[in-house]
C-alpha cells in the first residue's frame, strides 16, 4: 500500500484488483485501516472498498479458524488470532491467500 512498499506486491495486488479478482476479508480490512497513514492512503483504502470483493466470515469460517488455532496450539505454533481468521476464510472460499507472512505460511502446513 506505501509508496515505498514492495513493488513487486504493489504490482500483484493492482493485476487482481483491476481484473477484478482481488478479494479480502474484515480482519485484513481491520488491520490496514488504522495503519493508514494521511488521507493518500486512506484514499486509497476507500477506493479498494468498491473495487474489492469482501469474504464473509461465516461460521464456518468461525469453526475453521477454531480448528486451526487448535491446531496450532498443539503444534506449539503461536500466531495472531486474526490469521487463523484469514486462512480459514481462504480456505472456506476456496482462494488462494497471497500475503508476506510467515504465519500464513505455517498455518498453511496444518
């Protein structure tokens, strides 16, 4: 989302947001909302809110992300809770999840 952010991520989120493919959940949203930083970004945010597709986060989602967490603890795996929200919803809605975190990445390994 920053100017100086990776570009290479810059550049994948605006092939699938201007395909229309691009897809998010409340917990994403929830976390890049404060983060933004003046009214550019905010902007910015704004303008990914219509052109976005917005998972909802069913209770399937919910008990997935319980499982996952569950898991988790017993892996002795420890994430935010978020994340176990955001890879349940890619799971339950049959997306890919692209991210630059390692949590997702061993979360996707449960």
């Amino acid at each position: 989302m920053r100017e100086g952010g990776d570009e290479s991520v810059r550049a994948r989120v605006a092939f699938l947001t201007e395909r229309g493919t691009a897809a998010w959940c409340a917990p994403i949203r929830l976390e890049l909302w404060p983060g933004a930083k003046g009214r550019k970004e905010s902007e910015y945010l704004r303008d990914l809110m219509e052109l976005v597709a917005d998972l909802e986060i069913t209770a399937a989602v919910w008990n997935q992300a319980i499982e996952l967490a569950v898991l988790a603890r017993r892996s002795g795996l420890n994430c935010p809770y978020p994340d176990f929200l955001v890879v349940a919803c890619s799971r339950i809605h049959r997306v890919e999840l692209l991210h630059c975190d390692k949590h997702f990445d061993l979360l996707a390994k449960l």
